[in-house]
C-alpha cells in the first residue's frame, strides 16, 4: 500500500494527471485562416499551440504548469494588411491558471474585446479601457496647453484639466493595485505609473523631468513580468526621450548613451530582468548598428561585477565590433567577380575603398544603389573604388541585376550568404553594410545610409 502510495505521488508530481485550462474565443468574422496561440517574452513570441479552422469558435487548451502571464492568439492578416504588409490581427491574454473565454471581431479584435470567463483579464482590460480614455483626454489637452497663448483664461482651465487628469491616472493606478493584490494584471498596472508634470512647463523641460523621473516608482525587480512585453515597452518608452531625427547617427548615439545609463542604474534589482534588459538593449542597438552605444555597453556595464547569465554571451558579441570598428584592419576579402575570376581586396591599388554588402532582395539596397551608382559615375571626386558583395546565394539572380542595373564598380558574391567567410569575418548581419578603408585596409568609417556616406567622403 505505501508503494502505491509512493507511485501516486511520483505520477501527481511529473505532471502526467496535471490539471488542463481552457482558452475559448468567439470571433466574428473570422476569415478560414491558421490561428497560432504564443507566449510572450519581451518582444520575442513562442508558439505553444495552432490550429487552422473554418468557423468562428476557438479552443486552445493550457497545461496547468504554463507560466502565468501574458499569451497572444495571433489570428491572421486583413486584406488591407497582406497588401500593405501589416502585421497580424492578434488579442493578448493573462493566464493564471484559470479558464479564458472571450469574444471579439477580427477586424477591430481589441475595441471589440469581450471577457466572458478570467478575472485576471476582465481586472486588466477594465483598467486598460479606463485608462486609454484618460490618455485620450490628456493627449488633447496636451496639445492645447503647449500652444495656446498662456495669458487666457482658457490655458488656465486647460493647465487645471492637464493636472487634474494626471491626478485620475495615478488613482486608477493606485485603486486598481490596492483592490486586486497579487493578481497578475496587477503585477502589469504597477508599470503604468508616471511620473507627474506640471501643466506650464515647455516641451524641453518636461522632457528633461521624464528623463530623470522616469523610472520611480516602478518595479523592475519583479521576474513574473519577464512573460509580458511591459518591460520592454518602458524602456521604449523611455529610450523615446532621447529620440531626434535630426541628430546625425553619432549624436543620437551620444544621447543614447545618456539614456542606457539611466536605464541599467534604475533597472538592476533582480539579477534576471537586469540580464533581459541588458540583452534587449544590445540587439535593439545591435539591429540599427548603433556600434558606439554597444561598446559603451561592453565597456561600463559587461564588467566582472555584472552578475547575468548573458554576460559571456553580451561581451562576444560585442567584442565582435571592436574588431571591426573605425581605426581597426579590415579582414582582406578573396571573391570571384562576374567572370568567375577571383579578386582581392588588398590588390586594391586605389587610395580608398568602400566595401559594400548588398544583396538583389534587400528594399534598402534597392532604394540606395541607384544613389550610389549616381555619385560613383558623375560625383566622385576622390580616388575611392566600391568593391560591392552580394550576399545573394543565387549566382544567376545576382548576375542578372548586376547586368540589368549595369553597376559600374567591382562586383563579387559571397554564395554562402550571412554563413561565408566574408560575412563573419565582417560581422555581417545587416544590409545595406558599408566601410569605407584607405590603402592598408584600415576601417576609417561605417556609414549607415547614403548621406552619411557623402559626408563621410567629404572628410577623407
């Protein structure tokens, strides 16, 4: 008897008689189409379930062990987005370890949301549809109180309704946490808190206080929210303050600077989060090559103090642009040009090069080499040559639009793609991708767009 006993409680603790949940959806109009149920971690999607169907009901089921947090059922593109390339039509869940039942309409699947079963969902989209309808009004008041004249009676009434409306949003943060304690839609209201601004500042010097402020009073310690995108969203929210499309691609990066030390100083409570923001910074800044700010990472943040399981895994990766940046030798390059014929790059006889990977499928490289190839022909007034790579694993596809769009420099491909020698050698992972060396092959800069390929030329 008490080695079945023993057994019972070996199968209970292996999940094999592990309870099931059940995720029910009604939703009108919803096109024959395959509908994909993922967990969300930060930015990233994990699929846990999908099914395709014909109707309009919908049924996942959810192991009782399923992290808690937030779960997106992805249901497919409109017309409108499969030919504009939008992205999906989709509704975010709590689970909690309760049933879900839910209805909506596939075209407007958010303004249309219905919680029929889960408290945790019910406490957050009542927050949330409370909430954007406070956001709604002080957007609008905002933009009165930055542009009208500041000695009415009417500024003076929109400056009272631009504080007293901040003054809701705290409360409705504050009530909602107070009454549901422990509820994981409270764990996420918590990070709506904001900081509180005072109606008669200019734009700057609010600004500048959500730069200092922004971060008091939230939670960046709290682990349950890795299975939520709310972290991310608040440090995109944040980096916002620092953005200017005006700024040139170095003195963005200077003000990013700025913003990651704010960021990984006020976020470095628990070890786990502060390693996820640490590596969401860096592939964020990694995919804009933002190179300057990934080297203020490795250099102040990556250090032996820096306790995170990505650490390792961060300082290779952006060691790998040490190598390759300004003032450092290029890898010489050995390619077959169009001929079959091969070619080097430290064969090169000219005073500089530029070294461009391209590939025929990239839109950007696409809208930038008729630039380049207008400059190369009836602007260039230094002795650079372009050696341009594709990166295309079609030899016959590049070949046709080297000879169709006649390009005039020296051609070459990597037919293994982002996996061939060159690419790793140059810490491939983007294109259009440019450096710009002198006869030595040293790497004297990395413009990202066309102009800032101009005015890089300019310097030399």
């Amino acid at each position: 008897m008490k080695t079945l006993l023993t057994f019972y409680l070996a199968v209970l603790s292996t999940g094999l008689f592990s309870q099931y949940y059940s995720i029910h959806a009604y939703i009108l109009r919803l096109p024959a189409s395959k509908i994909v149920l993922t967990r969300i971690h930060g930015d990233d999607l994990y699929t846990i379930d999908s099914l395709n169907t014909l109707g309009q009901d919908l049924s996942f089921n959810l192991a009782g062990n399923s992290p808690t947090g937030l779960y997106r059922i992805i249901l497919g593109k409109t017309r409108r987005a499969e030919f504009m390339g939008g992205p999906p039509q989709s509704i975010d869940l709590i689970f909690n370890r309760e049933n879900i039942s839910i209805s909506s309409d596939f075209n407007f699947p958010a303004d249309s949301l219905k919680i029929i079963e889960s408290e945790e969902n019910k406490i957050y989209y009542s927050f949330l549809n409370q909430h954007n309808q406070l956001e709604n009004r002080f957007e609008q008041v905002y933009q009165i109180v930055m542009n009208y004249p500041k000695s009415t009676e009417f500024f003076r009434s929109a400056v009272n309704e631009f504080d007293n409306l901040q003054k809701e949003q705290r409360k409705l943060v504050e009530d909602y946490t107070a009454k549901y304690p422990g509820t994981f839609a409270s764990r996420i209201i918590k990070m709506y808190r904001t900081p509180y601004l005072e109606g008669t500042w200019t734009e700057m010097e609010r600004v500048l206080y959500m730069r200092e402020h922004f971060f008091e009073g939230l939670d960046f310690g709290d682990t349950f929210l890795l299975n939520s995108n709310i972290y991310t969203k608040k440090i995109i929210d944040y980096l916002s303050l620092y953005r200017n499309p005006n700024l040139v691609q170095s003195e963005q990066e200077d003000l990013f600077i700025e913003a990651v030390d704010k960021i990984l100083s006020s976020t470095n409570q628990d070890r786990d989060v502060y390693g996820f923001i640490l590596n969401y910074l860096v592939k964020g800044f990694e995919k804009f090559k933002f190179e300057k700010v990934l080297t203020h990472i490795a250099d102040n943040w990556l250090n032996e103090s820096c306790e995170t399981d990505n650490r390792a895994m961060l300082l290779k990766r952006v060691e790998s642009y040490r190598k390759m940046a300004p003032g450092k030798i290029a890898p010489d390059i050995i390619l077959e040009d169009m001929n079959g014929d091969p070619v080097a790059l430290s064969g090169s006889d000219h005073k500089y090069t530029m070294v461009l990977f391209w590939a025929t499928w990239c839109p950007h490289c696409k809208s930038m080499i008729p630039e380049l190839k207008e400059w190369y022909n009836k602007k260039r007034e230094i002795d650079l040559e372009i050696m341009a790579i594709s990166i295309d694993t079609s030899k016959t596809e590049w070949q046709k639009v080297v000879t169709n769009e006649q390009l005039p420099w020296i051609n070459c491909n990597e037919p293994s793609g982002w996996d061939g020698k060159t690419a790793i050698d140059y810490n491939l992972y983007a294109t259009p991708t440019m450096f710009i060396l002198d006869k030595n092959r040293k790497i004297l800069a990395k413009p990202v767009t066309f102009y800032e390929f101009t005015q890089d030329v300019k310097k030399l």
